[in-house]
C-alpha cells in the first residue's frame, strides 16, 4: 500500500492524530461540554486517527486531509482555512463510518480550489 505523497516530510509512516489539534476550531468545545459527549466523540476521533498504518487504504487520504489542512493554514485566506477545517471533520466522521461497515467504499464531495 501507500502512496507517492508518502516521502512527504508531514506523512508519517503512521498515525495522523496531529488532525485532532489542526481541526480544532471544528471539534466540539470539550471545555463547555457538562455531559462529556463532546470529550468521548474528540477522543474517538484522536484513538481512530492514531490507529492509522501506513498500510491502511485510508492513509492516502488523511495524508491529503493533512496537507490541505496545513497548505490553508499559511494561504493567507482565514475563510479558507475554515472550509478546510469543516471539511476535514466531516471527511474523517466519514472515514470512521466507512471502518465501522461493511461498505466497500465512502465517496465525498471534493472541491478543487488550487491547493
């Protein structure tokens, strides 16, 4: 497995749990959560991107998650890396989803906006 971006120095050969802290203005406040809720779901999601092999069919994307993540950031465009934020939350509720069925595959909307 694997993929050309992999030699990238901002791909490690496993797990991708720095996306927790690069999303974080799209994760639920854990500070202002009485339930606990928010906390469970932000550790679910750290405990599922830690757990990624270097082997595994979705690290190419959370390596392209990453790299859209980090490319926005410096962009100069605080709305763009807002969008960027938004959707990497919701790519990585989709990729859990996908790991937890037996659905072959997880399309998502993909908008090529120069990054």
């Amino acid at each position: 497995g694997g993929c050309a971006a992999h030699h990238a120095p901002e791909v490690p050969g496993e797990g991708f749990e720095d996306i927790i802290q690069l999303c974080a203005s799209g994760l639920p406040d854990t500070a202002k959560d009485p339930t606990g809720d928010a906390a469970e779901l932000v550790r679910a999601y750290r405990t599922f991107l830690r757990d990624v092999q270097r082997d595994d069919s979705i690290h190419c994307v959370l390596a392209g998650v990453r790299h859209v993540l980090l490319s926005s950031r410096t962009a100069g465009r605080p709305s763009l890396s807002s969008y960027a934020v938004k959707t990497s939350v919701s790519c990585v509720k989709k990729l859990m989803a996908f790991r937890c069925s037996n659905y072959p595959a997880v399309f998502t909307p993909c908008h090529d906006n120069g990054l």
